[in-house]
C-alpha cells in the first residue's frame, strides 16, 4: 500500500486505471462504474476468469499532488467517499471490509444530516433577517 509517484496527470492515470485490461491467464478486469470525491477516486470494477465467471470489488485511488496510491475495500481504507449504492452490487469480501462499509453509511448519513441542518440553519437566519423570498 505505498505510495507511487507519477509524471501523468490524475486524469490520464484514472483513465488508464479504468481502462479494460487483460491478464495472465485471460483475466480481464474493467472498472464498470467511477466517481469522485475530493482526492479520492472510486471504481468498482467487474473481474471475468477464462470461465467467463463474473465478480466485482471495490478500489479507491487516493491522491496527494503527483503521487498516489490504490486500496481495495478489503484493506479498509481510512477513506469514506464511496458512493454507498455500489455495496449492493459487490458482494463483501471481508469483515474488515464490513466494518469499512459501516463506516462509509455512518459518515456519510452525519455529513447529511450536518448539511441539512446547516442549510436550515441560513434559511432561518434569512427569514429573521427578512432576506427571505416569500
């Protein structure tokens, strides 16, 4: 899990990343969904074995300037930008990934909820101040 410089910019390596690839042994890996959140690249890519089997998981790429590095969901990353939805089309590789997910929908229901309040919170003082549009 270290880091590795790279003299592309981040989104020709996302690109890259995403890319269809094939592996030894005719494994082909594609990345079937992205998204972004702040310095963290998410993808859930979709796995095919030479018997045509099917499976996905989860990846995130996390950047810091020119450098970056990449984690699947079962390391546990210390990043909680994942869009929630993708944990209904991946099945969960781990419990520590478990615990990982847990912390993604807690964190992210706060983060909405402190936003929602926060938006609530302006409209009142608008409507105190009589800035509000009736």
């Amino acid at each position: 899990m270290g880091w590795t410089q790279e003299p592309s910019s981040r989104a020709e390596v996302v690109k890259a990343h995403a890319a269809k690839r094939s592996f030894p042994g005719g494994v082909t890996r594609e990345a079937i969904k992205q998204a972004r959140h702040g310095v963290e690249d998410w993808f859930l890519f979709r796995v095919t074995n030479t018997d045509g089997v099917r499976s996905r998981y989860i990846e995130v790429m996390v950047w810091d300037g020119t450098w970056h590095k990449e984690m699947s969901e079962e390391c546990g990353p210390y990043y909680y930008g994942c869009p929630p939805e993708w944990f209904l089309e991946v099945a969960c590789p781990s419990s520590l990934a478990d615990k990982w997910r847990t912390a993604v929908v807690s964190r992210q229901a706060n983060a909405s909820a402190m936003a929602a309040a926060a938006h609530m919170l302006e409209w009142k003082q608008r409507i105190d101040s009589g800035k509000a549009p009736l």
